[in-house]
C-alpha cells in the first residue's frame, strides 16, 4: 500500500475534517491524521478507513504550540515517505468582537489559524526536496471576501491565511501548488435550529447550504490539480456573493 499518495489533514478525525479525510481515503490517499486530543475518527470516517483498507496513523499535537518540523519528520518517518498532499483544516473559531479583543484571542487563534498552516506547509516543502511538488490546501472561510461584525480574532487570522495563498504560492513558485478553499456554513453547530438553517438555506444565492462533501470534492480536485496554484475557491451556495451584517447564527 505504499504507492498509496499520501495526505495530511489537520483536525481531520472530526465535523468538515472527517469529511474531507474520507474522500481522500476514497479517492485512494493514505492518511496522516493531526488533532489535538487523542480520539477516534468519527464514524463516517472510520467506515471509509475501513471500506478502503486505508493506511493512517493518528498524530496527536496542539498546533498552536507544536513544532511543524518535528511533526513532519514523524510523518516522514511513520510512512516512509513524504506527503503529496497537506489540507490546513484545524482551526479556532471564538465569539470575540472589536471591543472584546485581545493581545491573547488574537495571538492563540493566528498561531492556529495562519502560523501553523505556514510553517507546516514550508516544513512539508522542506522534506519534500526540489524534485517533488506537493499540494497544500488552506481551508478559509467565505467571509473572507464580506467580513461581518462577529468573531474578530477569527475572521482576521482567515483574511490573513486567505492573503497568504497568492503569496505563498508566488513564493513556492514550482516546489508546491498552494491554494484554498472557502466554505459557508457546511455543518451547524448546536446553537442553530433546523428552521433557522431552512431560512439561511433560502437566503443562499443557489438557494441551499453547502455540504461537506462538496467541500471535500473540492480539496480531491485541487489535489490533482496539476495546473493550478494560488487560487481561492467558494464553495459556500454563494454566500460572498452577499454581504451579510453578522455571522450566521444571529441572523
């Protein structure tokens, strides 16, 4: 199974990194798995795992905190090989605003959100030498085009991580294609009711919310990409393409 190519997706055992790690497996990648807490995949996951006969392996570290390259190089290690394909899922999401801010909710959710993401993509780089050209998929967020009031710290790092993607794929130039993917509200928390999301649904200008395999179709298509490096794509039922005064779940 090692002619397998080989992904890593951060915060991939859960919600839209479950996901997009089970249409990689689907799609034939073996799996290198990065949370912060030691768990088992969710169970649409696990079953991809399994009907696929996937090779994985759990990598447990908080990225906000961690050294990317002694990441990489226990990746490297456990598969033998270098991966081809990196997605920046994991990220921080607090309830902040511009009065609330502070020097601590902005610096913890950049160290996630923007730092990890970059210093993970150069250590990939690094490993994969100037013979190989990995992908690197940044998952952003639609509001990065039409922020909105709410969660300052958050939109902030995802504007900053989103700038990144042109820059970093200028800079990358022919080591690595580098691009990012802009989802709407793909999977409501618990603070959304079902009427609620039937109203947000029709407010979307395809008239319905995006679904997680839709954004995890979109990471198995840049992946394969060969051509394509520094771009941003939406998947989001067209959600930039309003503006909207606060985040979803007070509309």
């Amino acid at each position: 199974m090692t002619d397998r190519p080989l992904a890593i997706v951060t915060g991939g055992k859960r919600r839209l990194g479950a996901a997009i790690a089970a249409k990689l497996a689907d799609a034939g990648y073996a799996l290198a798995l990065v949370s912060h807490m030691d768990t088992p995949p969710e169970p649409v996951l696990a079953a991809a795992l399994e009907a696929n006969a996937s090779e994985w392996q759990a990598f447990t570290l908080d990225l906000s905190a961690g050294d990317p390259a002694t990441l990489m190089g226990m990746i490297v290690a456990h598969f033998g090989r270098t991966p081809d394909l990196l997605v920046n899922n994991a990220a921080m999401f607090g309830q902040d605003d511009w009065q609330t801010m502070t020097l601590e909710t902005l610096d913890t959710h950049f160290r996630l959100n923007l730092f990890a993401p970059l210093l993970l993509g150069q250590a990939l780089v690094q490993a994969a030498g100037p013979k190989s050209r990995p992908a690197i998929v940044n998952i952003l967020d639609q509001r990065v085009v039409n922020p909105h009031t709410d969660q300052m710290s958050y939109t902030l790092s995802k504007q900053a991580l989103a700038a990144s993607v042109r820059s970093m794929a200028a800079s990358f130039a022919g080591r690595a294609r580098y691009n990012g993917i802009a989802p709407g509200l793909v999977i409501a928390t618990d603070d959304y009711t079902s009427e609620q999301e039937t109203r947000l649904a029709q407010m979307m200008p395809l008239g319905a919310l995006p679904s997680p395999s839709a954004v995890a179709d979109a990471v198995v298509y840049l992946a394969q990409a060969q051509d394509v490096t520094g771009q941003v794509i939406f998947v989001d039922g067209g959600a930039h393409l309003k503006s909207f005064d606060r985040d979803f779940m007070h509309l």
